[in-house]
C-alpha cells in the first residue's frame, strides 16, 4: 500500500552536504511519523531524524545541528546533511509510519535504502 524509495546519497568529503528524497506513494495518513535510520557496516540501525504529523522533529544527539528533517510536501520527504563526518558513512533508509493504519507493518514501511559515503 505505501512504496518509499529513497534518492541523493553518494560520496562526500568530510565537511560536505547531502541532500536525500525519500518518495511516497500509496496511501498517507495526515497523522503519522516519517524518520530518517542508517545502518553502518557490522552496526545497528539507528535512528536519525524524525518528522510528526508534518512539523514535530526530532535529531539524534550524533546529527543535531548538522541534519535537519523536513517535508517538500505530503509526499517527499528530506534529510538535509550538513558538515558531514567519516562516522555518517551509512545507508540511509526512509520510514513512515501510519499512526492508526490497522494491518499496516509494526515498524511501519521502509524504502530500500540509500549509501552514503564520507570520506576523510
């Protein structure tokens, strides 16, 4: 029902910016929650960023400051990167999460991922 499909990672050097997509189709809810995880090489998935109902974010001690969430619109959702570090060398994947979607995946959705490189 929902397809997330994330977009703008690549290699940066360290002190550089990205700027990831994540597109939604399918079915959105006006309430939900759309976040921004990475996964590095032999670590767990964290979690980055997160955007509630549209407006309420939330950062990750590691990127507060340096990243900023944000929505283009319903559909499209953003991670902005800034003053990136070799440790925020991950893939990055998109979620939303339906709050009141009954049947819907308990972790909610995910797209397929994005790589992100910093070097030093």
């Amino acid at each position: 029902q929902v397809q997330l499909v994330e977009s703008g990672g690549g290699l940066v050097q360290a002190g550089g910016s990205l700027r990831l997509s994540c597109a939604a189709s399918g079915t959105i809810f006006s309430i939900n929650v759309m976040g921004w995880y990475r996964q590095a090489p032999g670590k767990q998935r964290e979690l980055v960023a997160t955007i509630r109902d549209g407006w309420s974010t939330s950062y990750a001690d590691s990127v507060k400051g340096r990243f900023t969430i944000s929505r283009d619109n319903a559909r499209t959702l953003i991670l902005q990167m800034n003053s990136l570090k070799p440790e925020d060398t991950a893939v990055y994947y998109c979620n939303l999460k339906n709050t009141y979607e009954t049947g819907a995946p308990p972790s909610g959705y995910w797209g397929q991922g994005t790589q992100v490189t910093v070097s030093s």
